[in-house]
C-alpha cells in the first residue's frame, strides 16, 4: 500500500512483507520500520545531521528554547568524526527564571570533534563542530531530545 501527501509525492510505504517505510522507498534488510527524517516517540525526539568535512566554526544542529520558568530538556548528542573517534555528550538543561543553563556531562569524548553550548538571549545554542582544522570522514551526530523545549526548525534535514 501506498500512501501519499497533498503534492502527490509518496510519503509512506507498507510493503508486501509488512515494513513500513516513511519518507522513503528503499526496505532495509530485517528492519520492520525505515523512517527518513526525525522521529518523535512519546516526549523523545530522535534526528540526525552528516556533512562531508567539517571545521571550527561548526553548525548549530539544536537550540534549548521557550521562555516558561521551571521547563526542563535533555539533550543527547551521539556520533563520530575526523579520525573516527566516538563521542556521546549529555547536557542537562534547565530554565530557571526565563533564562536556560546548560550542564555538560562527557560519557566519551573524541579527539577530533565536539558539540559546545552556548547562549544566544534566553536560549541554548547546540554546535557540531571540529576542534581544530578541517576534519573529514564524513562527522555525522545524532541528537535526541528528552522534553518539549527545543527549536524543531533543526529537526530538517
């Protein structure tokens, strides 16, 4: 069965042998569900960003927003650059007074690349970046988000 969306454009697929696929055509090998784009599951929200190289300026793949005092959100970034190093990087964030804090847990670290916070007004700006020079093999993170404050523009690929 095929489904589409109000341009005409396929947008979900259930296949002869029961995988769905969503905002994709391709089935995976043994994998019942291929979604092309973010996922949001109950109050956990999953994406992901890939880029060619990537240098030390970076790319802001995720913001901590709203203005509500006592709102809360984790973020948790995943993924490998430059010399293939793993990284997994948790930062807690809090509003407290209309203004967003946000606290750095280091499960590992990579020698290559790295995601900063930094405050931009009331909100908690998420950077993908390379901690020196130009790094390769294709960085790639993967964000997930615990809570409901945070900026779905990043969710686009």
């Amino acid at each position: 069965h095929k489904f589409f969306n109000s341009a005409y454009t396929q947008a979900m697929t259930i296949d002869s042998s029961g995988n769905v696929l969503v905002g994709t055509t391709g089935a995976t090998a043994n994998a019942k569900l291929k979604v092309n784009g973010a996922v949001i599951l109950n109050a956990s929200t999953i994406y992901s960003k890939s880029y060619s190289t990537l240098d030390t300026t970076g790319d802001v793949v995720a913001k901590a927003t709203g203005s509500s005092n006592g709102s809360s959100t984790t973020f948790i970034f995943t993924g490998q650059g430059g010399s293939g190093a793993p990284f997994h990087i948790v930062f807690s964030c809090i509003n407290a007074g209309g203004q967003w804090s946000a606290t750095r847990s280091e499960i590992a670290a990579s020698a290559s690349v790295d995601v900063v916070a930094s405050t931009s007004g009331n909100d908690v700006l998420f950077t993908f970046k390379s901690k020196s020079g130009s790094q390769g093999y294709s960085p790639r993170v993967r964000i997930e988000t615990i809570g409901n404050s945070y900026d779905t523009a990043y969710l686009a690929a």
